[in-house]
C-alpha cells in the first residue's frame, strides 16, 4: 500500500489523534494486526492525546479485558519478554514461545527466559519494533495477530518489518517531542578525553585508587577529572555524572 511517512508526524498535540490513527489504519490495511505501542517502557503512563484519551482504547482498540489491559500493567515492562527484548536490541524482530527471531543474531536474545511466555506477554505471538530515542529512553510497538492461533508471523515480518520499523520509529519519536518534558540534559557539554576515560573506567567499578594506577596519573588527578564532568553535566555525586554520561554516549558497553 501507499502512504506518506508524514503523515505519522506531527508538531501539536492536536496531531496526536490523527496519527494514530492513520498507524491503526495503515497497519490493518497492511497485515490486519493489532497495535500495541508505548513511548518509553520504563513509565507506566500510557499514551494520550490531546484531550487525555488513552490511545490504547481510544484509537487501537484495546479493551479493559484481561488478555487486552497491557497498558494499565507496569510489571509487564519487568516481566514481559517483549519490552524486556527491547533493551537489547535496535532492530524489529517477531517473536513467540519458541524465540526471536531478528535480522542480525542476537545472542542476548536467545538467553531471554521464554517461559510462559503468552501469559507474561499477553500475545502468542508479535512483531516488535523497539525506539531507541535520546537519553536512553527506550518505546517500542508490538503487532499482534487477531487470532491468537497464529503463532507464526515470520511472513508478515519478512515483508512489512522493515516498514513498521520506519512508521513507529516516526510515530513515537513525534510523540515524544511533542508530548513529554524534555529531559534535564546539559546541551553542549563536551567532555574531555582524560574525564570520559576517568568516567569509563568509574562505570565498570573502579576505585580513584586503581582508575590512578592503570592510567598513571595521581589519584588526585583523577579526582579532578571526575569533578570536572560533574560540573559540566550538572551532576550533584558521582552516581548522576555516570548516569548522565551514559546518557548522552559517552560512557557504553563496548568502550
């Protein structure tokens, strides 16, 4: 089907409403799935239009059923092996009992626990596209079949995932802009190479002491360092300048 990519944008909360909608209509057209999408998994606030509808119920067509209220259940961004997949993977995947399936392998993935998984993921069965957006916020959309006997969407995600990327990439991306408080970020904060080094080497758990002895300098120096990125992120300890680090990439897992 055709449809412009603008059309899931928007730049009020008026524009909320619309396009969602068009999602829910693009989506029905294209492979007849449900909608479930949230903007970041690690709050329990659903998401709203302008008014302060929900979009889950209003738009999407969730029910207050049990199997339908996954919106109003803030353990499953816990316990869910969805949204949990979501955090270590950027691309759309499917998934069901038997596992995930991604574009690239993914060996965290496959050490996920599956076990029960339609009762903890309320759906047999799902394509999910998780958002990656600034700061570590982390949404995602799942699209789940009507009929619960399908458990195999390998076929609709062979040829629609990487649309579904593209279309909630762009629907919860403007959401965010629009709809929530920007984080408390410093903008233009520029570390230095001595103080993201002193930082990284703080994040896997090392001491002054021993940050000082691997990178040869005193531990006052180190400390100085520290401080320093403190000051720039408008850090109050030394918890929240790692945690801000990490938020704006200058601290990662591969560093």
């Amino acid at each position: 089907m055709k449809f412009d990519i603008d059309e899931l944008r928007f730049l009020s909360p008026q524009g909320v409403r619309g396009a969602a909608e068009r999602l829910r209509d693009i989506v029905h057209e294209m492979l007849g799935f449900r909608v479930a999408v949230c903007h970041n998994i690690a709050v329990s606030q659903p998401m709203v239009d302008a008014d302060g509808d929900v979009l889950a119920t209003g738009v999407f067509g969730w029910t207050n059923d049990e199997n339908d209220r996954w919106w109003r259940v803030p353990r499953l961004a816990l316990d869910s092996p969805l949204p949990t997949a979501c955090r270590y993977e950027s691309e759309p995947f499917w998934c069901n009992a038997e596992g995930f399936r991604s574009p690239l392998p993914n060996s965290m993935l496959d050490a996920l626990d599956l076990s029960n998984f339609e009762r903890r993921g309320l759906t047999p069965a799902a394509i999910v596209v998780p958002v990656h957006l600034p700061f570590g916020q982390i949404g995602a959309a799942s699209f789940v079949p009507w009929d619960r006997s399908h458990v195999d969407v390998s076929e609709e995600f062979e040829k629609h995932g990487d649309m579904l990327g593209l279309m909630t990439r762009t629907f919860v991306a403007s959401y965010t802009r629009v709809m929530c408080r920007q984080e408390r970020v410093p903008v233009g904060a520029m570390l230095s190479k001595r103080e993201v080094e002193c930082l990284r080497w703080a994040a896997v758990g090392k001491t002054d002491f021993e940050i000082s002895m691997i990178m040869l300098r005193s531990r006052a120096t180190v400390r100085f360092h520290i401080h320093n990125a403190s000051v720039k992120l408008s850090a109050v300890n030394r918890s929240q300048t790692l945690f801000k680090a990490t938020q704006l990439g200058y601290i990662g897992l591969n560093a």
